[in-house]
C-alpha cells in the first residue's frame, strides 16, 4: 500500500478520532462514585464477645483496602485478566491487537481485551449489551477514570466489586464463602487459583450497575 494512503488513512483516523472526542466526551458519566466508592454491605449482628451470629442482605461482601490483599492473588488476577494494568491508561493497545489477531487466525474461542478499568466502567456505569457505542463510551470512561484515580485506587474496586458467585462481590466475601477463611490467610495454592473460583466468570447482575 503506497505510503501516501497510509498516511491519508492516519489522518482520517486523527480526525475521527478528535470527533468522536469533541463529541462522545463530554457525555462521558462523572466518576464521583469511584472517588467516594462506598459499596452495600450486609447487615451484621454480633454476641457481645465479638462473634459474628447473623448476616442479612443480598450482597455478601467485606471490603478490603488494596494493602490488605495478598501479593500472590494480586499477581494471579493480574495476570488472568490484565497483565498490563500499570503500564497502559485504561485502553490496552497491544490487548486490543493480540486479541484481534486470535479471533481471526486462532479461531476458536473470542478473546476479549477490556481491561481491568474497562470492566470497573462498565460494572459501575453501562449495560452489558455488546454494542460499538458501549464500548466507546466504555474506552472513554477508562480513560476519564485513570485521570482521576491511582492505578492502586481502580484495582482496589475491582477486587471489591467483582462478582464471584453465591452473592459474594468482591475476593474477601469469596474467601469466606468458598475456603471458610479470611483472605490474609489464604494459602499459596489457593491465592493462585483466585480466577477459577466458582463464579468468578459471570457477569454481575443488574442490580449492581448504576
């Protein structure tokens, strides 16, 4: 292909590029919910020494701060669903090639490349319906919200927020309800395994969208 048309081609792509800024941007929802993230939490009673006797709601879920999450598990979920979470800003490029590149040659099963930010966007913010218009509004809201918050901050949510079956959102809720244990004491094998967990490929239900 002449070098010309490849460089028509790019300045066709700036141009709609700069467009669908101008114009999708600004209809971009505010992120004020993942600064101030305050997630549902169930009702707990407790005996008088401290021990938990009854818990009510539809979400089971105990918040961890990121500190708090042990490094294997980290580098596990990492690892599975976005390994290069602190290097890009929000919209995995080389994802978005690998994967493209594996649906039409590899056949087989689709591979996605939304990212970590992407599925905190859509969780929080959009539909599941796989449209070319949620995805744009899903790219730009990733970046809207690695300028807002630290990369710490957004993996922070996601391990909060994620769904992993039997009502437990988040990887604390799941430790509790599949291994009978707090997170901090999961084992090796088991911080390794944190992607296989039942459920942990569903989608999260309607409710839990905004």
């Amino acid at each position: 292909m002449p070098v010309t048309v490849l460089a028509g081609l790019a300045v066709l792509g700036a141009l709609l590029g700069a467009f669908v800024l101008l114009v999708a941007y600004p209809k971009v929802p505010s992120v004020d919910a993942l600064v101030d993230y305050q997630p549902k939490v169930p009702l707990r009673i407790y005996t008088a020494d401290g021990a938990l006797i009854g818990e009510f709601g539809e979400e089971r879920r105990a918040v961890v701060r990121i500190d708090e999450v042990p490094l294997l598990l980290k580098q596990a979920v990492l690892a599975a669903e976005d390994e290069r979470f602190y290097q890009h800003q929000g919209v995995d490029y080389v994802g978005v090639l690998r994967a493209a590149y594996s649906n039409l040659v590899a056949g087989g099963r689709r591979q996605g490349a939304s990212t970590i930010t992407m599925q905190v966007a859509r969780n929080f913010f959009l539909s599941s319906e796989k449209t070319l218009t949620r995805k744009l509004y899903e790219a730009l809201l990733a970046y809207k919200i690695e300028s807002t918050l630290t990369k710490d901050q957004i993996l922070e949510i996601y391990l909060n927020q994620i769904y992993l079956g039997q009502r437990a959102y988040g990887f604390a809720a799941a430790s509790q309800i599949y291994f009978g244990k707090a997170l901090k004491d999961l084992s090796v094998a088991e911080g390794a395994m944190a992607r296989c967990w039942p459920g942990s490929r569903r989608p999260p239900p309607a409710s839990t969208r905004s």
